[in-house]
C-alpha cells in the first residue's frame, strides 16, 4: 500500500420521490471516499428494495434505478477497511427479523468487531459476510426491546469504535455517529417539487451542494436522528445517546474530504490552504517555483505560494482517467506505476529549484518516485514539503492504513526519510501548524483524534 484508502460514504434520503435518484447523485459526489463497490436500498413503506454491486456508481447502476421506487433511502460507497474484497461484503446489508425489514450501511470501523462475531458465532448465529457491520444486524435481532430504536440504542451500548450509521426500516430512516465523532456525517434538507421538505444526511456536504440540497449542521457526536412521518409532516426526533468529548478525524482535513466540503463546521479549502500559509511561516525557503503534487497538494501549494511570494506553477500534470487496476510494472518499469498518473513539464522545471507540496508520505515510495521524474527533467534542486506532521502509527477507525512496519516515518528519522526519497530537502508541518490551520477549536489537538500523528489512540 502506498497511500492512505478512505474510508465509505454513506447518504440516507427521507421524504422525497426521488430518494433513490438524489442517493445516487449523492455518492457520485462523495466517490472519492470509496471506489470499490457501492449500493443503494430503498423503501416504499411496505418493502425495502436493494440494489448494489462491485465497481463505480455509474456502474453499478447502470441499469435498475428507476426499480428503486419509495421515499426514502440509503447509499453507500465502500473502501474496504474491514472484512474482504467480495460481492458479499457489498453494502447496504438487509435482513428480516421480527419487526420487519431494515438496511444499514456504515462509514467507520469497528474495533471489537471479531470479539463480538466470534460470541454471535457461538450463540447460533450465521454470517454471511465479513463485515463488522453485520454484527449490528445479529445485535438488532437477538433484541428484546419491542422498538427499533431501543433496540438499536441498545447495539450501540455493545459495539466499540468509528461510525457513521443510517439504518433504514420500511418507514423510518436512523442516523447516527459515535460517541467521540471519528467520522463527519452532516444533516441538509431537501425541497421537493411539490414545495413540501424532505431530508438527507451525507458523510461530506459536497453531496448536498449537487442536489441543490441546503446545509442545516453536523449530526453531533453520539447522536442519533429519527426521521419518520405523522399526518403527512417529517418529524424529526434527536436522541443523545452518549456524552462524549468529541475526538474528530484530523486526517479528514488533510487528504480524506473533498476540498468543497464543509467538514467538522469548517470549509476543508480553507483549512487545506492556511496549511500551505503555515509551512511558509515555519519553513523560509529560496527557490524559483511552488509546485504540487496533484490532486492532494494543490491547495496547500497555493497557501505557500501566496505567503512566500514564490510564483505558483502546475508542474505536474495527473491523468484523471486511470482506473484503480493495472499491470504492475517490472522492476525494469518501476517508475511506470507513477507516470501513468503524473508527468512533469519539463519547461517548467528545467533548471530550476523547485518547492514540491504534498499533503502526506505513508511508504515513501511514490514521493521517491516523483523525485526521481522532476530531477529527469532538469530540476536543480528539490525541496518536499509535507502539509501534515509525520505519520508514525495506523489507523483502527474506518480508514484502510498500512501497518506500523510499512510507515517510513515510523523507522526513520526526518534526514533518512529525506535520503530514502532523494530530495535536497524535507519539511513537514508542526502539529501546532495544523492546529493552526484549522482554528481555534483545534487548540492544542483539543477534539481531534491524530492517533496517526503521536499514536495516542482514543480507543
């Protein structure tokens, strides 16, 4: 693995004609966070209906969205960070049990998640995924409580980690995130074309912002909505179901969102960019141009380039149209993996000392590989610059991360990390300037999770 693999995106739509359609703009908008499969199930009141497969939504759903008839419905687009890569493990999951039907998808991880399959094993229970969020339906359905959302409360008390829930039963839709909020999961409402209001909840506003939804806030941590329908209005019901001190993904900020987004009550641009503001505060540095690494550190680049007074040049270009798979190079055709990607312009670069921006190094062999392609052009000097601190530790919270042992910051010192890549220089950013990129709030770290920063995991 070579780089950080975010993550899922979940969507629930309720109230609206076209729960379905408005999912699948939803994950359209929010593939970035999971390319490998994705699914959308829908209820029309009396069934719920699921459709979903391996690949990308424009794939998936080719054909058969228009068979996905109810107001309302979930989504869901899946890296695997949890189970295997299989059709099976596909989500949304749905089963009947003694109150009905109900779907559920899931942004997150669960860290109990085998200690709870092996006792639901032992008590007779059958699996047909590896899934951690298939524990959540066994738990659901050996419930006693008599409502959905006892028993659902009552799950919640069992299992331990990251998550972003929508449930979906035949008439209500349940969002839910974790007691210290890991994973971002935000509320926005919908006007039909009748006039009357429906409601949707994304894991990234850029989902709202496509179907002309409008922002209302951040579901909080360790709450729980219900939304449901009396005499023809939506009525929406918040439960808190844990108080907890939030600990937020900081990552989410530095790779994971889509730079649109308003993550966290922050504009993920602006954070991303006063990162770029902040290494220029911290690192004063000679050189001809500011260069980055596309996508990922295009708009920390801008930040740099605006405080530093470095003219700003998109030196390297990236190929948008390669797919996840391909014929891995011979060791012969090593760099070949990096430059179907990225290419540099040799116009640009010739000749000149160069600052690259990127947002994040995991092995250090993509940005060795990057090095290596600028100096072919004829650049003088290379200085990388990092907009996040070193990351020294995996994550067990919903993001698929290689492991200790593969992370090169976690064995080597800044000097051999920079000798291993063959830059002339190399810079990260102080955890203090993150913190000050993203703003009061995040004094000191105070309700962030940065377990990859300084291994101080909240679970």
């Amino acid at each position: 693995m070579e780089s950080w693999n975010e993550k899922c995106a979940v969507v629930g739509v309720f109230n609206s004609e076209r729960s379905a359609a408005l999912c699948y703009y939803s994950l359209f908008a929010m593939q970035h966070r999971g390319q490998e499969s994705s699914g959308i199930s829908t209820s029309n009141g009396c069934d719920i209906s699921t459709i979903k497969g391996e690949g990308l939504v424009t794939s998936v759903f080719k054909n058969g969205i228009e068979n996905l008839v109810g107001k309302a419905s979930i989504g869901h687009n899946r890296y695997s960070t949890a189970g295997e890569d299989s059709k099976c493990d596909v989500q949304p999951i749905s089963a009947r049990y003694s109150l009905g039907q109900i779907a559920i998808a899931h942004n997150g991880n669960l860290v109990n998640a085998k200690e709870l399959r092996d006792n639901l094993i032992s008590k007779g229970a059958i699996f047909q995924s590896y899934l951690d969020t298939e524990n959540l339906i066994h738990l659901i359905a050996q419930s006693k409580a008599a409502k959905l959302k006892d028993r659902i409360i009552e799950a919640l008390g069992i299992i331990k980690g990251a998550y972003s829930f929508v449930f979906l039963s035949r008439g209500k839709l349940f969002a839910i995130r974790d007691p210290f909020g890991f994973r971002p999961l935000s509320l926005g409402e919908i006007i039909n074309d009748d006039g009357s209001k429906g409601y949707i909840v994304a894991s990234e506003t850029c989902a709202f912002d496509l179907i002309n939804a409008k922002y209302i806030r951040d579901i909080n941590p360790g709450e729980m909505l219900i939304f449901s329908i009396k005499d023809n209005e939506v009525l929406i019901d918040s439960i808190e179901v844990f108080k907890q001190e939030p600990k937020k993904c900081i990552f989410e900020f530095v790779y994971f969102s889509r730079p649109d987004s308003f993550v966290f009550n922050k504009c993920v641009y602006e954070v991303r960019k006063n990162m770029g503001i902040e290494l220029a505060k911290e690192y004063k540095i000679k050189a001809d141009l500011v260069i980055p690494v596309p996508d990922s550190g295009v708009i920390s680049a801008i930040g740099y380039s605006q405080e530093s007074k470095i003219p700003f040049e998109l030196g390297i270009v990236r190929n948008h149209y390669i797919g996840r798979t391909f014929i891995e190079p011979t060791q012969s055709m090593r760099e070949l993996k990096v430059k179907l990607k990225l290419n540099p312009i040799k116009e640009i670069i010739q000749n000149k000392d160069i600052i690259v921006i990127d947002d994040s190094i995991v092995r250090g062999t993509t940005s060795k590989q990057i090095i290596s392609i600028l100096r072919k052009v004829g650049a003088k000097k290379i200085h990388l610059i990092i907009a996040s601190p070193q990351t020294i530790s995996p994550c067990y919270y919903g993001v698929d991360t290689p492991n200790t042992s593969e992370l090169i910051s976690s064995k080597k010192n800044i000097e051999e990390v920079r000798e291993f890549i063959d830059a002339d220089s190399l810079y990260f950013l102080s955890l203090e300037g993150l913190y000050k990129s993203i703003g009061d709030e995040a004094k000191n770290g105070i309700g962030y999770c940065k377990a990859c920063f300084d291994k101080e995991y909240v679970i």
